[in-house]
C-alpha cells in the first residue's frame, strides 16, 4: 500500500530544510512515528520527529555549520533536537537497533537499515516514516492497522513488552487514542500475563503514561479492557473495588457541555474520594505538589447542596477550594441525576465569582481595646463569620462596633 501526505505542514520551510540538509551527501532522513501515524488519521500534529542514517556527531556538524544550534537532549539515545529558524525544533535520531534489554532500558547500535529501526518499535502504527514529497514508507504494514485503528505489536507482542514493560501501558494508551471496536486479542493475552512487570518501572514513567492515556478523547472502553485484564489494579490499586461506569458518564457530560478533556478528572470518577487513598497514590507515584494538592482538596471537599440558591451557594462556597468545588460540580453533574440542572447552574455561579476580601485584621481588634492573646484570633474568625451570613454586607465599621 503507497500513501502520500499532503498537508501543509509537510511543507514547512524549516522541515524541509532540515531533511534537505540530513539528505545530502548519502544521508537519509525521514519523518517517523506520531506525525505520520495522526496524518493519516487526520487528527493534529504536535511534535515532529526525524530519523536519520546520520550519526549524532554529523548531525550536529551539519547543524552548526548552516548555522543551527544543535541540543543533546538525548544523545545517550542518539537523539539530537534541531533548533531551527524562528525557534522551531524537531527531535533527530540515528536509526539504531536494540542488541540488549533488560524490560526497562536497551543497549542499542546505530545503523542505516530502516527496517530493523522499525522493528525495535513497539506498535506497528509507530513504525511509519515519510520523506520530504510527503511518500509514506511502510516496511511492516503499519498503515493498514492505522487505518483500521487496529492498536498491534510488532512482531510477537511478549517479546515486545518483555523488552520495556511500559509497553503495556503504551498498548492501552494508544488503543484510547486511535483503537476501535476492542484491543487486539493477542496484545490483550500478552499484557494480561505479563503485568507484574510493571512494579518494575518507575513512577514518574507510570503517571506519564496514565496521564496520557485519561485526556485521549474517550478513554473509557480501555480502562474497561485495563481493569478487565487486571492492569488497572497494577499500576492504580487505589481504583481497586470502586467502579468506573462513572467515566462514561463523565464523557457524555463534557460532550454535551463542551468541557475541554480533563486527565485528573478523569482520573478522580474511578478513584473514591478518601484522602487515605489520595496520599497512598501521590506517594507512590511521586505526583508532582499541584497534582497532590488538589486530588487532596478534591477528597476532603463536600459536594455541594444542591438546594442551595445563589446566596447561600457562595457563603458555603467562601470558606471552601474553589477548584475543589468546581471539581465536585462536575463530576456531580456527570452523574446525570435530578439535580443536574441545580448543579450546571451553581457550576456557572462558580465561574462568575470572586471571592470577597474580609478587611478585619488583628491589629484593628487590638486598636479597638482588645487585649493581645488567643481571643484576639477567636473573635476575628466570629466577626469573620457574622460577615459571611450577612452575605459580605457588614462594613468594617459595623463589624468593629462593640469590639473592646
């Protein structure tokens, strides 16, 4: 099968000087991977990545001397990233063969063969190149599999994933992302038997493969197929004996509200909300403080009544975390109950509001006669509450009336 790509990123000026400049005097440089995998999906392109027959070392001369600069961002790898003109960059990699694993790294040769670098791929629709016209060139028959959305090992799929066991998680990820109808059956058997290898890996490889995954468009029928063959429990076994039907319903709440995808959102309809479990996770898989905080917020936050009115809804919301709310608002109204249109409307309180600034501070009870101690504080947070029930409207004069 013969393909052409013609969009119009192919033919930016600074891609095609690139692979002008890797092309000449016998080298060979190609697109690979992700950029060709989502251009016959029509779907977007983020990064582009090249691979070439060149070494590091001549890539990096070819580089500087048409006045580039050249990154070793991965030149362990054998990868070089190319600043080109106007600050556009592209990750360049000599084409390598692995000759040694150990299920979390390879030992690995540089090589001019474009076929054993497409075989130490994991995915068969990873192993697509194009060259500068825009000509696919496809040496395993990963296109067919892209267009079918068929999610494939090369090869043998435990050979695969005994060579990097993040290739499991990588399998569920991309069967999010561009799979159909189920998993390949074969795919599915070999990550089923070979899970256990995921304790191997590290946390920070296991969340960034998670987070991948939850903000594909839909990721709930593999998250289905993950619990399903155990991974789920493997890799998040703070999920265990808690339901993820929920996250279906999450995704028809943000088509039909148009909510842009939300991974920790995603993540927290298939978590129970109880700090114990919350801390557990973010410790295990060293999540970063923000991510942490606000799973923890999310936890210890009530949802909101819904029978509250505008009033009442902000009093009880000042003293909460708004992101935490907003939090709640949304997996409430995923839940598709009776109260759904009370939620979308507090939902749309919360985007319009702005917390009010209580004014009083010690110093002003202690100008009013007050004497320094522990009462100051008590009676700061009494006059702070008197404040709040009159719905933000006693001044500070008011306020400090009687104070002494």
């Amino acid at each position: 099968m013969s393909e052409r790509i013609e969009q119009e990123w192919v033919n930016s000026p600074s891609l095609q000087e690139l692979l002008a400049l890797l092309n000449a005097d016998g080298g060979e440089a190609r697109v690979a991977g992700g950029a060709v995998r989502n251009a016959l999906l029509n779907q977007p392109i983020s990064d582009v990545d090249i691979a070439t027959t060149l070494v590091p070392r001549d890539v990096i001369l070819r580089l500087k001397a048409a006045g580039h600069k050249p990154v070793p961002t991965g030149i362990e790898h054998g990868t070089i990233t190319a600043v080109m003109g106007e600050g556009q960059t592209y990750e360049v990699t000599t084409l390598r063969q692995d000759i040694e694993t150990d299920g979390r790294h390879a030992k690995v040769f540089y090589g001019t063969d474009w076929t054993a670098d497409a075989k130490r791929r994991d995915l068969t629709m990873n192993a697509l190149y194009m060259d500068a016209d825009g000509k696919v060139f496809d040496p395993l028959g990963g296109m067919e599999d892209v267009l079918a959305q068929t999610v494939r090992f090369i090869d043998n799929a435990e050979t695969r994933i005994r060579e990097d066991y993040l290739r499991i998680l990588r399998f569920f990820r991309f069967f999010a992302w561009y799979g159909s109808f189920r998993p390949d059956a074969e795919g599915l058997k070999a990550c089923t038997r070979l899970k256990d290898g995921l304790s191997d890996l590290s946390a920070e490889r296991i969340w960034q493969e998670l987070a991948k995954l939850l903000a594909a468009p839909d990721p709930s029928r593999s998250i289905l197929w993950m619990r399903t063959t155990g991974v789920l429990t493997a890799v998040l076994p703070e999920s265990e004996k808690w339901g993820i039907d929920g996250l279906q319903g999450l995704i028809r709440a943000e088509q039909a509200n148009n909510w842009n995808p939300d991974a920790l959102l995603r993540l927290m309809v298939i978590l129970p909300p109880q700090e114990e479990r919350v801390e557990t996770l973010a410790t295990r898989l060293k999540l970063s403080n923000k991510v942490r905080d606000r799973l923890k917020a999310w936890a210890n936050t009530p949802e909101p009544d819904a029978s509250l009115k505008q009033d009442g809804f902000e009093q009880w919301l000042y003293w909460q975390n708004a992101q935490a709310v907003n939090d709640r608002l949304h997996l409430a109204i995923a839940r598709e109950g009776d109260n759904t249109k009370k939620f979308i409307r507090q939902l749309k309180w919360l985007g319009r509001w702005e917390k009010p600034r209580f004014t009083v501070r010690g110093k002003d009870l202690l100008d009013n006669g007050m004497k320094p101690g522990p009462k100051v504080s008590e009676r700061l947070n009494e006059l702070e509450t008197r404040w709040v029930e009159s719905g933000f409207k006693l001044g500070k004069s008011e306020l400090l009336s009687g104070v002494g």
